[in-house]
C-alpha cells in the first residue's frame, strides 16, 4: 500500500494533469497549483472517495497546503 503523501499527491496530478514531481508538500492549493473553486470540489470528492475519508467543507480549517491535507488525512486514517 502507498503511503498518504503518495495517494493524496498522486490524486491532485492526476486531476490537475501534471506530474507527481510537481505536487509538493509545501505547494498552495490556490497560488502555486492554481486550484479554483470548481477544481477543488472535484479534487475533495476524488481523495474523499479514493481515500474512504470525510474532508471539512470549510476552507477555514487550515488545508491551504498539500501537506497541510496530507497531514489532515494521515491524523484521520492513521
């Protein structure tokens, strides 16, 4: 089984279209991925779907960055 990290960046290239590489812990949803509100309810339903978890529907919960969600998921599935 792949680690978090590696579902939860290989869910955003893929939906995104770009390379693994490309997705990083430290990348912004809206500044350094250039996701919009469209793209990140696709992007919630597909790791809550792929990853059988419940994301907050709240943007205030501090999920700015990828391993901002990548530690959100981790603390609820570990």
């Amino acid at each position: 089984m792949s680690s978090v990290q590696d579902q939860v960046t290989r869910i955003i290239a893929d939906q995104l279209g770009i390379t693994q590489k490309a997705v990083t812990a430290e990348s912004a949803f809206t500044t350094d991925l250039n996701i919009d509100a469209r793209q990140s309810a696709l992007l919630r339903r597909q790791i809550e779907q792929q990853l059988n978890i419940e994301l907050p529907k709240d943007d205030a919960k501090g999920l700015a960055t990828v391993g901002d969600l990548i530690a959100y998921v981790e603390e609820r599935t570990g």
